[in-house]
C-alpha cells in the first residue's frame, strides 16, 4: 500500500483548516469552491469517503512520521542522518 508523503499531507490539513477558519469568519464562494477541493483530494489521497475519517487517518499519519523521526534521532548522529560519507 501506498503511504501518502507527510509533508503533501500537513499542507493540505494546513489548507483545510485555513479555508475553515475563513468561511466560519465571512462565507465566500471562492473559499467554498476550494474548501470542497481540499477536502476532495484530502479524502482521495487517504482512501477515505468522508472529509472527518480523511482527517483523523491524516492526523494518524502525521503522528507516525513524528515517532519514526524521534526514533532515529540519536542513532548515527544528533540529527538522525548518517555520518558516513
């Protein structure tokens, strides 16, 4: 199975509660055409149907890329990356 890129998916859930936060403050609809597009690619790049299971599996992907980040820290380097050259 393919896993979506972590950074392709915090920038859309970045998009998505910016539009949100925009349409709650003034209904625009331009910002609802695009509101529905985020949404849209959200749901279609986590395998989902609804825009709620889209975010929550994005939210659980995020989380896992962060602990995978963490356990490598301190391995081969402070950073995580090889020292061999």
């Amino acid at each position: 199975m393919l896993v979506p890129d972590p950074k392709t998916v915090r920038i859309l859930l970045t998009r998505y509660a910016t539009l949100k936060i925009a349409q709650a403050e003034r209904e625009r609809a331009t910002a609802a055409r695009e509101l529905e597009d985020v949404s849209y690619t959200l749901c279609v790049l986590m395998g989902c149907t609804s825009v709620e299971d889209a975010i929550t599996k994005a939210d659980a992907l995020l989380l896992d890329a962060g602990r995978g980040r963490a356990d490598t820290s301190g391995k081969e380097g402070e950073t995580g990356l090889s020292l061999a050259v």
